[in-house]
C-alpha cells in the first residue's frame, strides 16, 4: 500500500493535540492527573494564592510587563492571560491617550494592537474594531491590523520599543509566538472567569413568570398609583413604552451608527464613542460586559428624542427642584426659567442659610448592552421607585421585596435615628450592600436557590414593555439578547413621598446623583420647592408628617410602659426577708473593703484608723458602734 504524501513528497505531520486550558483545583485529585508545578513555577511567589497574584500582575507597569512576567513560567503564563489584567490596561492606560477603543476581539489583542500603533506614532483603532476574534486569548499571537492615514499598510518588521518599563519591549507576542498547554495548571480563580467567558444563558433562568402584567390601554395614572404604586408592588406595563419616537428604532443599529455612532457615552466607568462600544459589544465574552450607562436627559444629536416617557409615570415631583432653576453648563438638563443663576442657589428663594441644589439628581438614563451583560442586585437611589422601559432587546428580571435580601447579597443594616414613617412599608434602614459577584456569577450560583424562594419574583420584558421597581426592592436585569436597550428613570409621585422624604432628611450621607454636598440640603430644598409649587401636594405631606409624629410619639409611651420598675436607689436597702435591720449600703469601694469614713475627712477616704489596719496595725476609733477588724488582707499599690 502506497504511502501518503504531500506535494511536497514529505509525509503530513499529525495534527497537534489540542491545547488545555487552566482546570479547577479539585482536577488535581483525579486518577491520571498531570502533576501540578505551581510550587517550582512560582519560587518565592507561590505562598501568595491566586488572587493576589492577579494582583500583582495587574500592578505592572505596562501589558508588556505583563506578558513578559508570563513568559516566566507555565503557571504565570496562564495567570497572565486573564482578561481582567488586560482589560484594566487597555482602559486605564491606553484609552485615556488614545480616545478610542478599537476592540480586536480580546482585550490583550486589543492592548498589543493599541501599544504597537501608539509606539509608532500612529492613531489606532479606526472606526472601533478590528477583525472579530483577531487575537483570541488561546495562547498565541494575534496578527496586528496596522492602519495609518488612509488604511495603508506599512512593512512589517520587528516592533519599536513599548511603553514598558525602561522602553524594553518584551517580544513573548507577535509571529512566530508559541502555544502553551496549561493543563496542568490548577486554580479556581483563574479557571472561574474562564469559565463564566464561555457559560452560555441556561434556559432555566428565563423560565417562570410572577409579575402580575397589565396593559397600558387598560390603565390611567390614577389607577396604577392607587393599585401598584401605593402598594408598592411590582408589574410590567405591557405597550407602555412607545417604539419608532422620533423616528428611532433602537434595534438598528447601523442607523444608530449613522446618527450617533461618534457620540460618547459613559460605558463600565469609562467614556467610549458608540461606534467603539457597538465593535466592542458585538464581539466581547467578558463574563462582566461594559453596560452603556449614561443619562438620558440632553444627549446631543437628538438621541433623548428617541423615547416618550409613558402616561402613566409622567408625574414626578422632583420636577419642582428643576423649575425655575437656570443651569446653562449641565448638558441642557435645566428647564429654565427666570430665578437661578451659576451661583447654586434659586435667587434666594430657597430656606434661609440652606444652598438650594443647582438642579434635581439624576434620575433617567439609556442603557445598552450585549447578551448576558446585565446589573447585580440592587435597590434604586433615594428612596425613590423607578421604571425601566425597553426600546430594543428582551431583559429578563428577578426581584425581591425590601425586608428579603436575595441569596448571595449580604447586607450590613443599621436603624435609622427616627421611626419609620406609617406609610412606608418596610422599616427604613441604612444598609450596606456586599454583593461581590457579576451579574452571570450571581445567575449561575444563585438563580435556582433565589426562585425557590417564596419571596422573589421574576418576568421577561421585551420590547415595549415597562418594568415597574417599587422604592426599596431589590432587582437584578440580565440582558438576553445581542443588542438591548432600554430607558430607565426613577420619580417620585404621591404614592412613594413619604418614603422618599424620610430618606432625604435620615440619610443625608447616603443621597446620590447630586454634585458636592448638596445631598446634605436636598431634603430641606425639596420641602420649600414642593410648600411653593406644589401646595396641595405640601398639605397632604404635612398632614402626614403630624400622623408619622403621633405615631412615634405613641410607640416610644409604649415602650416605657413596657419596661420594668427602675432599681432602687436609696442608700440603704430594703428590710431583709427575716424582719432584721436594714443593712447600710456602702458608699465605696473602701467602705465595701471594711474601711471607714470620719467626719470632716473627704469621702471615701480611710481615716488614720483605717490606715493603720490596712498596714497590718490596730485600727483606731471609728464612727461604727463595733470596732474595727484587722483588713483580711494588705493592698498592692
């Protein structure tokens, strides 16, 4: 039988086994397991776990420290392939120079690309991105794309020095890089997010529905404050949320790019043109994706035109803090008006001493997003009830009421200085949230036990729909399309004032979305603005502040009828049991001891007598009918 050959007259090479990735530590233990080298890998560095060793890493200079610090050994090889660490270097040390992202595909390929163009003096990135999956984090190289002036290519040669310490470039990346197996690399930290990158969305965390739906068409303002807002329960308004405003549609996304595709936008802390962050989304696996998170109120080019606030929540009374309230260099947030000016203060119309807020905090906000990025747990600001409308997309929810924190968020609470209003729910409390998970961590951990819980509630919204969050409830938002967007604002009307005014003035600390310390004030600003432009709504808040003081004012005459009768405080105790004499009380700690007191020496000095005995000696004359004993024993000091 002939043998196989090539063109060439060599025979074909087997294909190479494929490469392993990282394994969990318990891998380890498995019959047949590759020996760990951790130890030999890291020396010194092998006391310090996985964690802080991606820390370390990440304190590195430049991405080319990094890489290089891989090039070490097959364990910092693989801890040096994490995408946070390239990440945060792409973002915080080339972003802010560059201006734009240019996504690659992986943030390291992203780094190699951003570093190389910018050691060369040339703007990188184009209009966001390159090639998708260019320079996937596998172990090899990527190909650089180099783009200059009109998209000509210049020859490639070896790379000028980087920015990295000293101006070393350290060539472990570029052609002719090779792969390494890390198979036998053993790490829960670095096999977690590896993990989490390639988890797909499980069916079951979409399914179930337990959020009462009513139809927009069927419901008035009125209604909807007096059956959910007042109840403080949570429903999806389906047909709330107008499509096509403006001639908009939210789902297509090269019209967007076309309208708005240079317009920047905040994105995960940091500010990306759309067009970058569209590259970006289309492309990422990061197990915590960018979310565009960026106010609503005054976008440019007409996008805050785009959407319709729906009938039903078009009351908001923290409109009385923008009226009348001139504030030229907020992004056109300001509604105008004759009385204020830069200096912060309404023309004086505020309370006496009080700095007036230059406007209300902030309170709407378009939101975009890739399939499974989303938000963790959490309770809008303020005291404040929201609603989230969706304009492209389908976003599942979960959500618990305020007094059940969700599995997984850990709480640290403390009780406010006054009593809870009547009107409120759930007691008021100061809590701290820990929740150290992203959003795919808590959906693949906790999901299943949070919906056997008789507490949450969970619904799918698509398009069109409106989520309704009551003030105080706890909510997580995956997204579980390719391309989401939504609006969301939180308001306050008549239903949630109370709660939202007790907020205000016991957790000045804690009040958001407002510049400098003017959360301190907002609470007394708030007041004057609804006494002066809201007179009704003003009465009926009175009205309650007099039922919330009554109230207290009972449950504190309560509390004391409850309490036992106060010791006795005489000096002399109660007759004994067997109708012997009252025993004096001793008036301190030397007369409890034995000693005594003379007259005309200073209270709770020992008298002469009292000396002598404490010394060992004879006590003298005392005021007592008996004599003196000798001390039982002699003092230290």
């Amino acid at each position: 039988m002939a043998t196989p050959s090539s063109p060439l007259g060599v025979l074909p090479s087997p294909p190479p086994p494929p490469l392993r990735d990282v394994q969990p530590y318990g891998n380890a233990l498995l019959p047949g397991a590759a020996p760990s080298h951790r130890a030999a890998d890291l020396g010194a560095l092998a006391v310090l776990p996985d964690g802080l060793l991606l820390r370390v890493l990440g304190a590195l200079q430049s991405g080319a420290d990094i890489d290089a610090a891989g090039a070490a050994s097959r364990t910092l090889h693989a801890a040096s392939r994490d995408a946070g660490l390239w990440r945060s270097a792409v973002l915080r040390q080339l972003h802010p120079t560059q201006g734009v992202l240019g996504y690659a595909g992986s943030w390291r390929a992203t780094y190699i690309r951003g570093a190389t163009a910018e050691a060369r003096g040339v703007r990188w990135g184009g209009e966001g991105g390159g090639r998708q999956g260019e320079g996937a984090d596998d172990g090899r190289a990527s190909t650089i794309d180099w783009r200059q002036g009109e998209g000509s290519r210049p020859p490639l040669r070896s790379p000028p020095p980087s920015p990295g310490v000293g101006g070393r470039w350290r060539p472990s990346w570029g052609r002719g890089a090779v792969a390494v197996d890390c198979g036998s690399v053993y790490s829960d930290v670095l096999f977690h997010s590896r993990r989490l990158a390639a988890a797909p969305i499980d069916p079951a965390w979409l399914a179930g529905e337990s959020v009462p739906r009513v139809a927009a068409v069927d419901m008035s303002a009125e209604a909807f404050r007096s059956r959910y807002e007042a109840a403080n329960t949570p429903v999806v308004v389906t047909g709330g949320m107008a499509l096509g405003v403006g001639g908009v549609d939210w789902a297509d996304v090269p019209d967007l790019l076309s309208r708005w595709g240079g317009s920047r936008f905040h994105a995960g802390g940091y500010e990306l043109c759309l067009s970058d962050y569209v590259a970006y989304a289309a492309a990422t696996t990061d197990d915590q994706a960018l979310v565009l998170f960026d106010r609503a109120e005054g976008m440019g080019g007409g996008m805050g035109g785009g959407y319709r606030v729906p009938a039903v929540f078009e009351e908001d009374l923290f409109e009385v803090l923008d009226e009348g309230i001139e504030d030229e260099d907020d992004r056109g947030r300001g509604r105008g008006g004759s009385g204020g000016g830069s200096s912060g203060r309404d023309g004086g119309d505020g309370p006496a001493g009080v700095p007036r807020p230059r406007r209300r905090p902030d309170y709407r906000w378009l939101i975009a997003g890739p399939s499974r990025s989303g938000s963790t747990f959490h309770t809008d600001p303020n005291g404040t009830s929201a609603w989230n409308g969706v304009l492209a997309g389908t976003k599942r929810w979960v959500l618990f009421p305020p007094e059940h924190p969700p599995p997984g968020v850990h709480t640290t609470t403390t009780t406010t200085t006054t009593s809870t209003p009547a009107g409120c729910p759930t007691p008021l409390t100061a809590t701290s949230v820990v929740s150290p998970l992203t959003p795919l961590e808590w959906w693949s951990t906790y999901h299943a036990a949070a919906v056997a819980s008789p507490h949450c509630v969970q619904a799918t919204v698509s398009a069109g729909d409106v989520m309704f969050i009551p003030s105080g409830w706890w909510h997580a938002v995956l997204n579980t399309e390719p391309w989401t967007v939504a609006v969301t604002q939180n308001f306050v009307s008549a239903a949630n004032l109370r709660r939202v005014r007790h907020f205000l003035r016991n957790r000045r600390g804690d009040v958001s979305g407002v510049e400098g310390k003017e959360g301190v004030h907002l609470a007394e600003a708030f007041d004057d603005a609804l006494r002066r432009r809201r007179p009704d709504v003003w009465a009926a808040a009175v009205a309650d502040d007099k039922k919330d003081a009554a109230a207290a004012a009972a449950a504190v005459a309560r509390s004391r009828s409850a309490l036992p009768p106060p010791a006795a405080t005489e000096e002399s105790s109660p007759p004994s049991a067997n109708g012997g004499a009252a025993r004096k009380r001793p008036r301190s700690l030397w007369e409890a001891l034995g000693g005594t007191t003379r007259r005309g020496v200073g209270k709770g000095r020992p008298a002469a007598g009292d000396r002598d005995a404490a010394a060992g000696g004879v006590g003298a004359v005392t005021d007592d009918a008996t004599p003196p004993s000798r001390m039982p024993f002699t003092f230290g000091f």
